[in-house]
C-alpha cells in the first residue's frame, strides 16, 4: 500500500490544492480545507488572505470546483467560500474553459 492509499482524504485534498493551484499562495490567499465528509464526498474549502474580495476569486473557486471533482472520485460535491460569497453571489463563468 503506498501513502497516497493510506492517507486520509483532507490531508490528500490539502496536498492537491497546495500542489495544483500554487497561485493562491504567491498572490497572498490562503486555501484552508474546513471539512471534508467522506460519505458524503462534500468538501469545503475557504479561500482567505488576498483571495478574499478578489475579483478573480470566482475563477479560482470554479477551477477548484472541477479539478477537485474530476480528481477525486469521492468527492461529489465542493463548497469553496470567499469573501464574495455575500456580495452578490458569483458570475456567470460558464463559458470559462477549466
């Protein structure tokens, strides 16, 4: 069995995120892991620091949302929080290629 088997979900997600999005930390945010429910595959992730009020937040929260989902198989649900979430919600990122 090697580590990435026997490691715990939350310590697998917190490894991806710091690995994959090397950009939130070089910019001044800080992506903390809040939870993660491993029956129901829910995660929750809040980005802070810099990220916090950013307006490319919401492109960050949306690349977060489907890596995470295509990466992980049990993971079915992601829930990122910034400090957006209650000034007006996010755009429409649709059309956005990630």
């Amino acid at each position: 069995m090697n580590t990435t088997e026997t490691e715990s979900l939350d310590r697998r997600i917190e490894r991806f995120v710091r690995r994959n999005f090397p950009q939130i930390d070089l910019h001044g945010g800080t992506a903390g892991i809040d939870g993660v429910d491993e029956a129901t595959g829910e995660v929750w992730i809040t980005l802070a620091g810099a990220c916090s009020g950013c307006g490319i937040s919401p492109l960050t929260v949306q690349a977060l949302e489907g890596r995470l989902l295509r990466e992980f198989d049990e993971v079915r649900a992601v829930h990122v929080s910034t400090g957006l979430d209650d000034v007006g919600g996010r755009p429409d990122l649709s059309d956005v290629p990630f």
